[in-house]
C-alpha cells in the first residue's frame, strides 16, 4: 500500500500492534487481580494519589479528598474500578490507575508485552528512514511507554517520539487528532493513523489526517468503510 508524504506515523494500540486477546485476556484481569494489594501497599504514593484524584473528577467530584469521604478510601477506589472495567469504560482515572498497576507487573518481570512479529521491523524502518513514530491510545501515557519498554522482542520504546492519550481528546473526536497534528507539529496530511476501529478512523480522516484500516486476527468486525486496509504493517509503502 503506498502512501504519499508521510512524515509521522501514529498508531493505536489494542487491535493494531497488539492482540486485543493480550490487553483483555492478560493486561485487564492482571489489573483486577491486583488492584486490592496494590492500592493497600500504595494508597500514598503521589502516582496513586494523581490517579484517585483524576477518578474523582471523573465521578463528579471536585477532588480526590472529597470523593473518598464517602467511604473507606481503598474500598471506594476498588469499586470504582471493578464498575467501570466491568462496563468496559475508558475513563481517564482508571487508565492511569490500570497503568501504575501494569507498571509494577512489568517491573517485577511479570508482564511482557505482547506484539504482532511484523511490528518490530516495520518500526526499526521507519525509524531509519527519518519517520515520526508516535502513539495514541486511551491507556494513559505511563502504561503505553511501559507497554514498548518491555515487549517479548525488547524494548521497543527507542522508536517511538511522542505518546498520546484521552487527556488529547476522544479517539472518535476530530478535534483529538487536530490537537495531536499540532502538538507534533505536523500537518495533518503529513500523519498517517493506523487503527483497527473505524470510527476513529472516521474522526482522524475528519481532520485531514491520512488514515488505514488494520486487520488483524481476533479483531471485532467493521462497518463498510472507505479506508484503505492492510493486514501487515510489512505491507505499507512509507
């Protein structure tokens, strides 16, 4: 698939570099596992306090202090989580919490990322060749770089430049890929998005960035749509 004058390459994450199984079969019940432990051993460790904070917020309350008066703190926290992972919500809040989580798992050696084998070496080439990788996913930016720094093929993160999350705006919102446009100081016509989800796609093409359908196996199945698909980062022609 040829694509003409890109400059920066963004890509999702679940569904596009790696296996949706991975994040819902291993990142999220990880997450649930240890949410109790973690948040008993940690509650006051500025990271958790950002993140109870940025919860808070997104359950309606002014600050984490406030929210946490309606109950015991680690409990209100938990159950937050659970209601929001069971309803598959991508909250801001739980995001950061899930990657300080994950964090402490790939630390201890106890997660590795998981990636499709074309991703490395599309990667290493686009690097090579002058190319702006960068990330835009609704995991928060601290779990998406210790996604890259700790995959089954080596740290992955020296390729990749900038990392953006839902504080840029919704993945289905056009205005999120025209703030992203600006902060990587690209036109939008210079950025190629790579998904698996039309709808963002949708949104990002909205903006004037060029964008392609990735299909992978395990993959929900898409709307008729006018993207360009590709079924192999191999197969893009930068």
């Amino acid at each position: 698939m040829k694509v003409n004058s890109i400059e920066s390459v963004l890509l999702d994450i679940e569904g596009t570099v790696s296996p949706v199984s991975y994040v819902y079969e291993v990142l999220f019940p990880f997450a649930r596992k240890y949410a109790s432990e973690f948040l008993h051993n940690n509650f006051d460790k500025p990271a958790v306090i950002k993140a109870v904070d940025f919860m808070a917020r997104d359950a309606g309350f002014a600050t984490g202090e406030d929210w946490l008066k309606t109950g015991n703190p680690v409990q209100v926290v938990l159950s937050e989580v659970n209601r929001l992972m069971d309803a598959d919500i991508k909250a801001t809040g739980l995001k950061e919490l899930q990657g300080i989580i994950w964090k402490d798992g790939y630390d201890n050696g106890v997660l590795m990322s998981e990636l499709f084998a074309d991703v490395p070496d599309a990667l290493s080439l686009w690097h090579k060749g002058g190319k702006n990788i960068s990330i835009y996913s609704s995991g928060s930016i601290g779990a998406q770089k210790i996604f890259f720094a700790y995959t089954k093929f080596g740290d992955m993160s020296k390729y990749l430049q900038s990392y953006f999350d839902t504080t840029s705006g919704g993945k289905k919102e056009s205005s999120s890929y025209k703030t992203i446009s600006h902060a990587l100081e690209f036109e939008p016509s210079k950025i190629l998005f790579l998904s698996d989800i039309v709808d963002e796609l949708d949104a990002a093409a909205a903006a004037g960035v060029q964008t392609a359908l990735v299909i992978r196996d395990g993959n929900a199945p898409q709307r008729k749509n006018e993207h360009q698909s590709i079924k192999s980062l191999a197969e893009l022609d930068l």
